[in-house]
C-alpha cells in the first residue's frame, strides 16, 4: 500500500501548486465510452481499485472512492490499507461526492477536474452542486506523476463495406441533417468513437470488447471530417473515405480544428458526450453552441434502427452463435457426464471463445464473458476470471452470460443451465425468469410505446414470487459495435424514447439469490411492425437469439398455455435455422434438447 | 347566435378599454376543481360550447377555442354560426394557443388573463410561451358584461366524524407537517377544496358531484386557518372546528388575511393548485415562497393514502353499491326481456340513481353517469343526457359508468352488458378487456413501482388484438371526495409517483370501435402489503367493487388458467359478501350469475 500513498502524494504535490484543494477522478477516458484503455485507467492506478465503475476525489488529506453496490465487497479488499474511504453509493447515509467535498474544503476553495473527462452535461450538474465552491480545469496530470503510464495506442481500422452496413456514409449524413432540422449552417461535433464508426462506415480494434477505433469527427450539412490516427487506415482506405464524403486527418488536430472553424457555423452536440475543453474549444471562437436536442444525440437514435442489411446480418450472426452454443453445451455435458474434476468457470469461459474462433468470420467477444457456478451466479456482473479455479460441479445452476462480434452483427446471449439436483425453490424460480422473459417476447404495442411501459412484462413475473432484479430488462445492441447501446431501454426507471421499428434490444429478466445461486436467461428481440390499421402502426417483438433453453428446471403448471407454445414454437424454429450447419450427432442432440412440452 | 355576437362585443369593449389584445378564458374557477358552479362557465357563456374542457381566446377581429377530441363533434355544432374558429387540440397542424395568439397579434401587444383562473404554474408556461408579447393581469371582466349572472351560491356544510375519517384535524396537521419537513416558520396555502375538506374534516354540496365546500385555507405548524361562508357552519360545529385546531374565518378575507400574514413565515403551496393572484398577495408583503416540492402538494400526497377506516368505509361502500348493481341489472334483464319499448339510456341512467336512493346513506353521484348503447359506447366520456330518447335494444352492448358517494367512501363501477346476440369480434374484444382488467388485478410489485410500469399489464391484452384505448387505465379516487384524485395514477403516460399500500385506484381498460360498441370493465382496487423479506415490502391489489361480471360474452379460450381462476374467485366473493343484503330473489339471481366458469 505504500505504492499508493506515493502516487496520492505526487498528486497532491501537483494539486498544491495549482491551489486546488479537492481533484476528481472519473473512471472514463476522453470518448465517454464503456471500455478505456489502461492509459486511461488513472483512477485504478491512483487507488489500486480495479473495478469498472468508480469515482476517486483526492484532497489535501483524504480520499475517497465511490463505487456502486456491485463492487462494494471488492472495493473494501482493494482499497484496504490504501487510507482510501470507501462510498457505498445509493446507500441512505452515503454522501454525493459533492456534499463530501463541501465538508471537506474551505469555503472559498476551488475543486479541480480534467476537462477532457468531463462532458458538458456532467460539468453543469457538478458545478451546480459544488457551488459555491469553484470548480478549476486542470489538464490530466497523471503523465508527470504516473511515471511507466501505458501510451494511448491506435491500431488499423478497417472499413465496413456497404454489403454489411446497408448505408455509405454520404447517404447517412443527409438523413442525419434531415433528422436534426436545423436551418443555420452548423458544425456537428462527435466524440463517441461508436457513433463515428456508425457514421464512417470504419471499425477498430482500439478499446477492449467494442470494435472502435480512437477518433473524434465533425460534419457539416456537406462533409464529414474525421480525426484519426495516421495507422489507421491506407492510402487506398482514405481514397475510398473520401469518395464517400470523408476526410481524414490526424487525431490530435481535432481540438485545433474545431477551435479555428468558421464562428458563424453554430456548434451543435449532445451535451453529455462533449467533454468540456472541446465546448470551449468549440465556441472559444465566439461560435454558438446548440445543444442537439435528441436524446443520446441525432447519430445515437439513427443508429439504434437498424436498417434491413443489419437486421439480416443479425440474423446470420445468430445463426453462428447457436451453432457454437450447440456445440458448448454438448461440450459441457460430455465434460460433466464423464465426471471431469477439472472443470472451472474459466475453462468454460474460455471454451466457448475458442469454439467461436472456429469460424473465420468470429471478431472476439462483445463483452467479458460471465461464467458464474452456484452463489458465484447471484453477482449479476461476476467474471470469472482472477477468482482463481472454481470448480462445476454438485447441485446448483451455471449461469453463463457471452457474446460475440462478426462484421455481419453482435450477439448476447444467457442460458442458466441445471447442473445436478435443483430444489423446489430453484425450479420455480427458473421457470419464473423464463415466464417474463417469454411475457416480453410475446408483447404487441401501438407505435410509441416506451420501454418503461412493457418492462413490467418480465419483471413483474419475477415479483410474483416476492423476488427482483435490480437491473434493466432490456439495454440497445449494435450492429457490430457496442453490445451496449442507447438510447432505447427497457427498464423500470422511465426513458422517454419510444421503441422504433428496427430497435435491436436484449430481454434479460433474472433472479439472484445472494450467497445460493443466480438465473437469468437471456435472448436479443428486434422490434418490428405487426400491423396496421386505423387505430396506427402496432409492433411485435422478433426473437434473432437461438440457443436452445434448458427445459429440464422448468415447473410447466407455472407457465400459461400461450407461454408454453410460445416455447415450443421457439424450439422448432431454432431446430429448423440450425440443423443444417450441424453435424449428425449435434443435430440429433439439438432435436431432444428442442423437443415440445405440453 | 347574435347573442354570442353580443357577448363578444361586450367583451372586447372591456378589452380595449384596457389595451388588451387577446383575453384567454380558460374553464376553470378560483378552486381548479374537476367541477365548478355557473357562476363561472363564463367560457361557456361566452361561446356557446357546453363541454366541460375548452379554452377561448378572444382578440378584436377573431375568437378560437381549444378543445380536445372528446368534443370535436359537439364543438363544431354548438359553435356553428358563432364566428369563434375550433381548434382541435393535439391534431398535427393545430397551433397552441401561444403560437395562435402569436401570429394574430402584433410584437408588444398584451395578453390578459384573470389572475384568478391561471395557477402560478400555469401562468409561467403562459409567459415562457407568449414571450416577447406581455401578459396583463384583469380581474373578472364578466360581472359588468353578464347582466344575469348567478351568483356564487354558498351551502351548509357538514363535519366529517372520526368514526368515518378515522383522523382529526390536529393529527392530520401534525403528519402534514412531519412530512413538509421543512425547518422554518411557514404558512401553507391551500385552495383546492378538496385538499382542505379532507385536512379539516369537512364536507359541503358546493359543486356538483364532488362533496365540497368551497373555500380557502391555510395553515401554519400550529393551526389550521379555514375560510368558509358564513352560512356554512352553525356555532356548535364552529366550536367544533376550533376544538379540533381549526379556525373559521369569512371565504371572502381569505386574499387579505395572506397580504398581511407576518411577513417572516414563508410562503408555501404547489404551484399547479395557487392562483397567481393569491400567489401575488402572498409574496407582496415581501415574503418569501417557496413552492411545496411534494408533486400535486403535501396534502394530496396523504390524502391519497387511506387510513384503515377510510379503507374499511370503502369496503363498506362497495357492499352498498354492489346490492344497487344486483338489483339494477335484475331491472334491466326484466325490462328487456319483457320487450319494453320505452328503454332508454336516460331511463337506465335516472334507475341507478333511484336504487341507491334508497339507501339512507346515499349521498349522490360521484360523477353523470354515462350510460351508453351501441355506438354511444364507443365515446368514453358519452353523456345519456340530452341527446332525445335513445333506445336500447337489438344487438349491442351497453356500458354503464356510474358511481355513488356515501359519507363512508365513494363508488366507480363500470359495467359493460351483452344486449342480444353479439358478433365473434364483440366476444374476443369483450373477454381482452375484461382479461387486462383481470391482469392488472393479479399484480404483485415492490414498494416503489409507480403506476406507469403497471399499466401495461391491462392495456397489452387489449393491443394484442390491434387496438387501443387512449385514456389512462386507472385515476385515484377520494374518501367521500372528488372520484378522480391524484397524485397516482396508471396510465401510459410518466407520473413519478410510486404507488402506496393504502391507495385507491380505477382499474378500466376499454376498447371502442368508433360509429360501433364501447367495452369498458372498471373495478376500483386498493394497493396494499402483500409480503416483506430481505428484497424489501411487495404490494398487490385488493378489488373493492363487488359488482357481478356480465359473462355472457367471454371466450374462455382467451382467459389464462390463472385469469379463470381469478375471476371464480372474485364472483364466488361477491356471492359471499352481498348475499345476505339480498332477498331471496336476487340472492337466487346472483348465485346464477356468480357460477364458475372452467
């Protein structure tokens, strides 16, 4: 621990020369996405907490860190010995950030924050509620402290041709400017490295899980301007960017760029995914700044609808995905049968990419995959990985969480399988996730329904047994970008977008039950049109996801009539799409595995 | 319509008089109840158009009024020849009335309104949406113009017992105040009659169908200061009142007793439920106001959750009314079956009212009853008064929609009845109404879930055929007081308030095929505790209503095991719970009526 208070007192030093009496450190790098590289990852590096989520403020004396309940047994093991205080957020009792930086400085005192890792939006609530005190800008001071500091590294991109993206960019950006509507000539600013791709028709291999390359870009009602690292693409790539309408130039000129561009071009971005030195760049030259009205950003809710060339190539990605599951859960059996004392989350975690990879097509994960045996399954965001071997093995479910990225689309999948003897308890449960995952699947709704008005479908299955989950139903996929994606949900807690015709979203009810065992099964739904007729435009869910689910926990007497054949309905199609791909044995396997219930 | 010529003339000669461009006269009155007296449908008067929502606004040359789709049809007939333009609201190309008055007048003209009619909170989305043009605050300009004017009229009022409230005053106020939370000396004010009938215990017959008086209050942490008119209370209740913490003043010093309140109290009332008048005099000593953070006010949040009499009077309530149901629906099978030429829906409607009066204890309608045939159904807010003798017979539905108020709680059912033979759409439409009702009955939830994430559960089953019902699926519904009363509800639509254990709600899916049928089944429930452990408190609901199901029309295909099985149960309860107030007749009608279906 002497290692961290040695980085905490270079730090401080550094806060000291510049009178700042509190520093924030945020968890985010200066795209505000969800993976950072390690050259990012100062707030870890400053408080040995290797968690995902976490907010560290550093001040003459103390720090503190707060992360949220699914870190909260890891945090206190980390942070141990540190000095670090640990915040439990939404605990009643636990202070914001704010209220604890107000009580620890003198009125009077200025807080500082990097502008690059704070977006607009964030800057304007946090000045809000630090205020009276005020707030510094002080640019990343880790490269002078932070001596053997990782180098931000950039990789060859490539470029997603039409054949999978359905669009070329110049045909983008008109309906981009078509959606925003705005009549003044604007320059459009984006730092979300997955909006950029969307735009730009490029993929990356720059951030961990999402297929992104580093870039910032800007467009005007005519072109795109993209910033990029000069490995990115070949000359012949940039030829063929420029003749669908983007330029390319060099990643570190963007803020220069933005600074000098023309002031009587008003400025426009979504305020949460500005960071605050580039709004200032951006209007330093007198310019004005509009916020971009749209939630999430115009770029955000284009890309969310898909177009009929993505949703095929969803399609085809699923039908790669349950070919491997087929083959991971043959594999899982065999392995289990023949009594294999060996067998550990890891291993199995690692099985399935290593099927994957069997296809020449298959681009990595889309996320950290979850294998979690017994109590290991109630961590709803357990990895299996570090925890040293945990073995499979006795009564209990395997809940396992994975998907994968092709350059035709990105899957997420969950299957809980029964491993052993389940209890009466245990089948109910099951049987109970599946029914609200089933009640959402079967879902039909007038055009402008929002998610926060169907999540109560699988969600209140689940609490008819007195049980929760205390996640969302439902987050965005996208089309071989972030498995993660706004701005549609389907959540309890209210989001204004309605679902669109052509919306890629998960269906992920669960059940955890702490120190035991967790279930949760999950399939990926498109919306699309059901009918039409004088009352507006309906929608239906379609399930892409075909992965065989585990009847053998199943308590039939819970699940209704309409449930019951909505499953063997589900089955026969998964038999039908996947047979072919498989071989004798697997095919055989597959049609017990997706044989009617009644 | 020369008289509504004149009218506006009238009006706009007191308008430019003091150069008013265009005056806004909205339907309201100084309380902001559902219902006001005629002394103030100057809207009305002044239009010709007698529907209950609608605002007009007058300029020199032009008159518009806004109403929503309910009136479009009486709308254009009752203005027909008067010159005021319809504007039907929340059609794609209507403007508001900001966008409307905007263009018809010119940049620095001003816009009048009665300070009496707009709340504060109104009044600033006014002002925001007129700017630049200015607003002109002119008191009531209809007494100088509206020569036979009736006057406000004032009736007895009556105190509420704690045998029925089951709270006094003094207790309320405490609770109040706890709740309020807030450290400095206050006064609260309060003009909506029905948040001071319940805080005081009082109840009148002031405005139709709701049991108010009406009247002003305020209240400091100490006591409770009511403005009423004299005629309201004799001596003894006013010392009854007095003994109870609440001081009665004149209705009519109420604006100048908030003028002089001491000038160090803080000013505090939601800002929907104050006038901008009162809210002037309440700040023009200098003092301070701070709005009431709670949504639709700290009295209307505890009003909403009924207390263990207030619950038991409904129960009671519900015996009551469901006795009048059994005998009402007895009168109708025998008139039809007896080939009555001289059914009405005005004679059914009038029927009703006169089964309850027998009950000593009744105390009048909760709200007109809608009674409604054939195509009559298809309009939810159809009125059996007026439209000449309408016929009820041949092959239809008919709903019923009444409610009753007794001094022990307060009543509203909907019924919706098979009449001759009925086609296979009118059957399936019929049994998905009655299975949303019948869903959203079964829910179980945790504490915390707000209506909004509940309302599906009825509308999906009535969207799984294609179609839709565009109002809410449940209101609140008073104690003795006003039938729709916030701050929860069950609609679509975002409301942050969570529901309560010890909420009275309306549970009313429909579905209306316009020029055709109307289906609406409506059942009142409470929301109360079903079960606690480790995840929390879980709630669910408990029907109150005990009025027989017509189940002629239902396709048991439709209904799940479980949606069967509820609804065995709930007529299989209100055999057991009525059959004792029956005769023998009607008890022998009822087990009939109440069998099981499989």
């Amino acid at each position: 621990m002497k290692k961290i208070t040695e980085r905490l007192a270079g730090l401080r030093g550094s806060l000291k020369r510049d009178s700042i009496a509190a520093f924030i450190i945020p968890s985010t790098d200066h795209h505000f996405g969800e993976y950072i590289q390690r050259h990012f990852s100062c707030r870890e590096w400053l408080s040995g907490f290797t968690g995902s989520a976490g907010t560290l403020v550093v001040t003459e004396h103390k720090a503190a860190l707060w992360t949220d309940s699914r870190y909260f047994v890891q945090a206190r093991q980390e942070l141990l010995g540190s000095g670090i205080e640990l915040m439990k957020m939404r605990l009643a009792g636990t202070p914001t950030i704010a209220e604890w930086i107000k009580k620890e400085v003198d009125n009077g005192s200025s807080v500082g924050v990097d502008p690059m890792l704070f977006s607009k939006g964030e800057f304007e609530s946090l000045s809000a509620e630090l205020y009276p005190l005020k707030i510094t800008l002080k640019d990343d001071p880790f490269n002078e402290i932070w001596s053997d500091r990782p180098p931000v590294t950039f990789n060859k991109a490539t470029l997603q041709e039409i054949s999978l993206g359905g669009s070329d960019s110049k045909s983008k950006l008109k309906f981009v400017i078509q959606k925003l509507n705005i009549e003044k000539d604007l320059i459009y600013i984006l730092s979300s490295c997955d909006d950029i791709a969307w735009l730009c028709n490029i993929r990356g291999t720059d951030i961990p899980f999402n297929p992104l390359l580093i870039s910032y870009a800007a467009f005007t009602k005519e072109r795109i301007y993209l910033f990029a690292s000069g490995e990115a693409f070949s000359n012949v790539e940039e030829s063929m960017l420029r003749d669908s309408g983007v330029e390319l130039y060099n990643y570190y000129e963007f803020q220069e760029f933005i600074k000098g561009f023309n002031r009587d071009y008003i400025r426009v971005a979504p305020i949460d995914k500005i960071s605050v030195k580039i709004f200032n760049n951006s209007v330093s030259a007198g310019a004005t700044f509009v916020p971009d009205p749209i939630r999430g950003g115009v770029i955000a809710s284009l890309k969310a609808v898909k177009n009929s060339v993505e949703i095929d190539g969803f399609r085809k990605a699923m039908l790669y995905d349950g070919v491997a599951w087929v083959k991971f859960w043959i594999y899982l059996e065999e392995e289990l049968e023949r009594g294999s004392q060996n067998l550990t989350e890891e291993i199995v975690a690692n099985k399935i990419g290593e099927i994957r990879g069997e296809f020449s097509e298959y681009k990595g994960e889309s996320f950290s995959p979850i294998v979690a045996f017994g109590e290991n399954g109630a961590l709803p965001h357990y990895s299996p990985y570090g925890n040293g071997p945990v073995k499979i093995g006795g009564d209990s479910f395997l809940l396992v969480d994975t998907g994968a990225h092709y350059p035709f689309g990105t899957t997420d999948t969950t299957r809980t399988f029964a491993i052993g003897t389940l209890t009466q308890e245990q089948r109910r449960d099951y049987t109970l996730v599946l029914k609200g995952m089933i009640n959402l699947s079967m879902a039909r709704f007038i055009k402008g329904t929002r998610g926060a008005s169907l999540d109560f479908l699988a969600r209140g299955a689940v609490s008819s047994a007195a049980k929760i989950y205390t996640h969302g139903t439902g987050h965005g996929i996208g089309h071989n970008l972030c498995v993660h994606e706004g701005p549609q949900s389907i959540r309890m807690e209210e989001n204004p977008v309605p679902l669109e015709s052509g919306m890629v979203i998960s269906n992920e009810p669960a059940i955890y039950e702490e120190g035991s065992y967790g279930i949760r099964i999950e399939n990926t739904i498109l919306c699309k049109k059901w009918v039409e007729n004088k009352y507006g435009e309906f929608y239906e869910f379609e399930t892409l996801t075909l992965v065989p689910i585990d009847l053998t926990p199943v308590d039939r007497q819970l699940l209704s009539p309409e449930a019951i054949q909505w499953l063997n309905n589900y089955h026969s199609y998964i038999y039908i799409k996947l047979s072919d791909m498989l071989n004798e044995k697997e095919r055989e396997w597959l049609s017990v595995k997706t044989l009617n219930i009644n």
